[in-house]
C-alpha cells in the first residue's frame, strides 16, 4: 500500500528525533568521564602537595633542630644510653694512669721495752711508709726526730697482749700513719704519707 505524504513526514520526523537523541547520550557520557578524569586529577594533586609540604616541614624541622644545637654549645642535649657507654669508655681511656707509690724505710727499727710486769719484754717494729710525692721523702728525712719520738711513744702504750691478733697489729698500724701524718700536716702542711707497713714485728 501506498504512503501517503502524511505519513513520510511522520517517519522523517521521527528520523530526526533519534538523530538528535544519539548525539546528547554521546554527549553525557563524555561529560561525565571528564568530571571523573578532573576529579581524580585534582585527588591525585592534592595527595602530592599534602606529601611534599609535611616532607618540607620535616626537613625544615631538623634544620632548625641542628641550627639551635649549633647556636648553643652549652645546652645540654639528651643522650642515649649507649651514647652515655661510649663517652665513659673514652673517659676511661682518657684517664692519666696513677703515679706509681714510692716507699720509704723508717731507719733503724723502733725498740721498745714493756718491762718486767709483762711476760712480753720488748717490741722491734720495723716500718714502712708509702707515698706517691716522691719530693715528700726529703720531708720526712727532715722531720724524723718528731716522727720517730710520736711512734716511740704510741708503741710504749701498746699492750703486747692485743698486739698478739691481727687486729691489734692492724690497729696500731692506723695509729702510726695517723702520728706520721701528723707530724707532716703540722711542720709542712701537708700529710704526703698514703700508708704504712710493718716489714718486721718481734715481740719476746
């Protein structure tokens, strides 16, 4: 059957609707993926700047840390533990070693008598005495007639009985460098004597 004009224009017309619709959906859909593209691009950025100035502010950070470190030499800065060994083991290293003693005998050995009430007659204590001032023994040589009458007089008070124990020998032993000292501290004004020895002690 045969179209009229009529109809033709309505199919031509509809023709020309879905020609019209085809280009808008295209349309849409390019515009949204561009929306999509831009906002991932812009996410993308701005996780890239937030990345680079933490980065720069933490590098500015530490400059600033080093500079004031360098700015003041007398600030304490806190230490590690394990930086606190190593400075300890180069201390110790550091340390000058100790001058070595030097000893020094008390000429002749010291006599004493107890008498005749004790069972123990006599005492012969021959002495020692240690310093690290080698310069002090000239010191004593020049002061030994008032060093030796100390230890002479502190000797004839002993009770052989209490110098019989190790004790007793390790208490007069104290006593004499106390009187040695004394004597020093006195006359020069310095003790110089670090210790004493008893190289002999006979009692009978």
């Amino acid at each position: 059957m045969a179209q009229t004009e009529d109809d033709l224009d309505l199919d031509l017309g509809e023709e020309d609707e879905v020609l019209e619709e085809a280009p808008k959906r295209a349309g849409g859909w390019i515009k949204w993926a561009v929306i999509g593209l831009l906002g991932t691009t812009l996410i993308g950025g701005s996780v890239i700047a937030g990345l680079y100035f933490f980065t720069d502010m933490f590098v500015a950070e530490n400059e600033m840390v080093a500079e004031q470190a360098d700015a003041e030499p007398g600030k304490k800065v806190k230490k590690s533990k394990k930086d606190k060994k190593k400075k300890k083991k180069k201390s110790a290293k550091e340390k000058k070693p100790k001058v070595p003693q030097v000893y020094f005998s008390l000429k002749p050995a010291f006599v004493v008598n107890f008498g005749e009430t004790s069972s123990v007659r006599f005492l012969q204590l021959t002495i020692q005495v240690s310093t690290r001032q080698p310069d002090s023994i000239e010191l004593m040589k020049e002061h030994m007639p008032a060093i030796r009458n100390n230890i002479l007089l502190l000797l004839s008070d002993q009770v052989p009985a209490v110098l019989n124990s190790r004790a007793g020998k390790l208490e007069l032993r104290k006593n004499v460098l106390k009187e040695i000292r004394q004597v020093l501290k006195e006359q020069t004004g310095e003790s110089y004597v670090e210790n004493v020895y008893f190289t002999s002690f006979v009692m009978q």
